[in-house]
C-alpha cells in the first residue's frame, strides 16, 4: 500500500473518532472504555496474527519495549486527553494535541538523532497557526469563561501537554521498535494488549466500577473506535512513522481536526467563518512544506531513472 493511501486512511479516520468518542463518555468511565477499546482490537489483531501463523514468540527485552509503546500510545495518553476533555473545549483539545508535530521533530533529534529540516519545523509552525486561526473563536470563547474556571482551563492545558508528549513518546518508540525489526502488526497488537492490562490495573485500584452502556450509540463507537481507530488507523499511522519519520507522519494530527470540523458542520451546526478558512489554507500550505518535498524528491529520482 503506498504511503498517500496511510496518510489518508489516517486522517479520515481520526478524523471522525472526535466524533465517535463523544458517545463513549457519560456512562462508563473513561479508563473503562478505553479496558474495552484497546482490549477488543488486542483481541482481533492477536487472532489475526494467529490465522496468518505469524511470529508471536519475542524476548523479555522485546515484550518490554512493546509495553513501553502501549504505555504511552494506547493507554496513558488517551486516559489524559478524556480527562483534559472534560475541561476545556474540543477545539483547546484539537490546538494542544497537533503540538505532538513539535514535539515529534524535538524528540527524534533527541532520541533518535534525526536531523532536524528546517522545512519541516517551518510547516509544522506554519499548521499550527492555522489550526490556532480555525478555532480561534473557541478559544476566545474559552478566555470569556476562564474568569470563572480559570483554573480548569490551566489543568486542562497542563495535561493536555503531558497526554501529547506522551503520545510523542509512543511515536519515538514505535519508530525504534521498527528501526529494531520489530513487526507492526505484533507490536501493536501486545502493545494494546499491555495497555489494556495497565488501564484495567488502573480503574482496579482507583475503584471504577466495569459498566457498560448497552446502547447502540455506546456499542456501535465503542466498535468503531476499536477496528477503525485502533486497528487500522494506528496500523497506517505507525506505519507512515517507519517510513516518513515522526515528524512528517504527525502531521496528520493537524488535518484530522479539520476532518472532524467538516463532520461537526454536519451533525453538530459549526458554523464556518472566513477565519476559519483562511487557517485551513494554512493547514494545506504546511502539509505541502512538511510532505510534498519528500514526495518531490521521490518523483526527481525517478524521473532520473526513467
């Protein structure tokens, strides 16, 4: 599957999980949901391992580096980002979470020695404003309540902070743990696994009680979040971090929230405004600064070879 096909599926589909993850609060509580989620697509992609007879015997140190990934990614992250929904708005949620793009470039040069591109740091910023410019009216809306609550809204920053470096964290690893040979498909499986083994450890001890809500709102998102935005989103996306870099394969956390918009226009009445559009421009002009020179470079040489 080419790399632009990742991309995509990547984008539409947590594009919509913004969506879908409102139904899944209320009830249940979110380290519950998130048992269930992660649970389910363990279950499934270890079953799929199963029926393609792949290799499902790894050393300590291996299972541990896939612990590490499903501590950060599938588990820890998500659990922050409920939570930080709870108190500030969606749009707060959507600007902190696309700074993973910042926060990918600076830990790969750290961890993974990768050279920082001017380029790519440029566009990124140059996406981040843009998404700053398409919730600009949340955020003002947010500054007009913080009189009240200001001290939600500085909690809700601060661990919205820590959920994206988290998630930045998981990135770095899952680009090591394929750099050392470790296949996707098995990783991601026991890393959801172990991160449903730690949120399950977590609710225990924090005494949750393990509802669900037999609804077909709950059920149908619940199933949704698990093969579409665990299994094969998560598959595409860590697959563009093995072969594009952290970096540039972040960046489709700033177009998902712009997919997210377009379903909000939709079933929740978000109304678009000229500044609005003026970020998604922005948007679109930092994806062609962070990706197209890689797509540039590939074209070049094969034009050289044919």
């Amino acid at each position: 599957m080419q790399g632009a096909t990742f991309y995509l599926l990547t984008v539409l589909i947590w594009g919509s999980t913004w969506f879908a993850i409102k139904f899944q609060l209320g009830v249940v509580d979110p380290s519950v949901s998130l048992v269930y989620r992660f649970g389910l697509a363990a279950l499934l992609l270890l079953a799929w391992c199963l029926l393609r007879r792949v290799r499902l015997s790894f050393t300590s140190s291996e299972h541990l580096a896939m612990a590490a990934q499903g501590a950060c990614l599938f588990s820890t992250n998500y659990l922050l980002f409920y939570w930080c929904t709870g108190l500030i708005t969606s749009g707060l949620v959507a600007i902190i979470f696309s700074s993973v793009i910042v926060m990918n470039i600076i830990n790969g040069a750290i961890f993974l020695k990768r050279r920082v591109e001017g380029i790519v740091l440029l566009g990124a910023l140059v996406g981040l404003c843009g998404i700053t410019l398409v919730f600009w009216h949340e955020i003002i809306a947010s500054q007009a309540e913080s009189a009240a609550a200001s001290g939600n809204v500085l909690k809700g920053l601060g661990i919205g902070l820590v959920a994206t470096f988290m998630a930045s964290l998981g990135n770095i690893l899952s680009a090591r743990n394929q750099s050392k040979g470790l296949p996707i498909l098995q990783t991601n499986a026991f890393g959801m696994a172990y991160g449903t083994l730690l949120m399950a450890l977590f609710a225990l001890f924090s005494g949750v009680p393990f509802d669900i809500e037999w609804t077909a709102n709950y059920i149908g998102s619940l199933l949704y979040l698990s093969i579409f935005g665990s299994i094969i989103a998560f598959g595409a996306y860590l697959t563009l971090v093995g072969r594009i870099g952290a970096d540039r394969a972040a960046y489709a956390t700033v177009l998902f929230p712009l997919v997210a918009l377009a379903i909000s226009s939709v079933f929740e009445d978000f109304q678009w405004t000229s500044m609005a559009l003026a970020g998604i421009a922005l948007v679109l002009l930092g994806n062609l600064m962070v990706v197209g020179r890689g797509l540039g470079a590939r074209w070049r040489r094969r034009v050289a070879v044919a």
